[in-house]
C-alpha cells in the first residue's frame, strides 16, 4: 500500500523548497523595512547574482525599486520567532526594526540594513533591473557586492552545522509558522 497522497498544487512548491528562509531589508533612505521570504537562490556565480521572490504589492518591493539595492539575511534558530513575526506584518505604517527590537548595520558597499544578530549569514545586493518583468513577475533579481557569515557555522568556503553550534543553525520555513533547523551534516562516501 502507498503512503503517498495527492497534494493540493498551491503546496506542491513546498516540496522542493528547503532552502534557506531568509530575511529581506530594505531602505529608501528615509524609511526602511525587513520581511521573511522562503524562496530565494543563487543564478550564477561570477559575479554572483540572486533570484528571490518578492510580492511585487508589498512594501518590501516598493523600497528595493525605489533604492534599487536590498540586504538578504539568514535567520538562524535562535531568531525562528522574530523571523515568524517580520513576515506575518506589514511595515507599510510601522517600523518592524524598533517594533521587534531588531538593531541592523547599515552594509559597507550600499548601507542597506544588514542584520547580525540571530543571522548566520548576511549580503548586500544590487537589484538588477529587467524592465520586462518587473511589472509581471513577484521574482528580482540581485547582484551581491558584499557578503559576510558568521566563521561559528561558515568557513573555508562551506557551512559546518554541529551539536556545538546548533542556536546558529539556519531555518527553513515549511508554511503555518511551522520551521525546520538544519541539522549536522553527514558526508558522501566518494567511490
């Protein structure tokens, strides 16, 4: 007998999606913002450019087309709740950093506000335009001019996810406020 049971297809995007969930700020100078955004990815690697999908009617995507620049973040564990709670609000009529007590940097290439704390890793992006599109498609797309992660979980390269480490371990968001922790790693044997 099989397990296996029909899924509704408006879900059917959750069953490949494990990447990380990650955070999405945003600033025109005057005012600034952060939201929770489960898809995101790499497209190319040199120069490195991003694809993340960002509801061309939300506030997000408003500052990111106005500056034309935005900051991705990578929650860890220990920043499961605030990340649930950017992304279930609007920051239209509030400022999300001081309603959650979140304190950002400003990024040392574009000064978009780039979150430490609670975050494993973070990069500066400059959105690369594509006319055609942007009117169409919820999907930007961004060229990373800056990047840093923290060397507890990110070195040499590669992630390094342990028991000694587990509180910085990246999240991924499953629906319904509902999340996963990356666990340790385990090895290929090569043959």
């Amino acid at each position: 007998m099989s397990h296996f049971r029909p899924v509704a297809l408006e879900h059917a995007s959750r069953l490949i999606n494990h990447g990380p969930t990650v955070l999405v700020t945003s600033t025109d100078g005057k005012r600034r913002n952060v939201m929770a955004a489960a898809w995101s990815m790499p497209v190319e690697f040199t120069p490195p450019r991003i694809a993340i999908v960002i509801d061309k009617h939300t506030f997000t995507r408003e500052l990111v087309a106005k500056s034309g620049t935005f900051g991705i973040c990578v929650p860890t564990a220990a920043a499961i709740d605030f990340t649930y709670a950017v992304g279930s609000c609007t920051g239209k009529d509030v400022d999300k950093f001081e309603r959650f007590a979140i304190a950002p940097v400003a990024g040392p290439r574009l000064g978009v506000p780039i979150i430490e704390r609670g975050c494993a890793a973070w990069m500066e992006c400059r959105l690369i335009s594509e006319p055609h599109t942007e009117d169409a498609y919820d999907t930007c797309f961004g060229e990373v001019v800056a990047a840093a992660a923290d060397s507890r979980v990110f070195h040499n390269g590669h992630w390094t996810f342990d028991a000694s480490n587990s509180d910085l371990h990246m999240i991924h968001h499953l629906g319904g406020g509902n999340f996963v922790r990356v666990s340790g790693i385990v090895a290929a044997n090569p043959r």
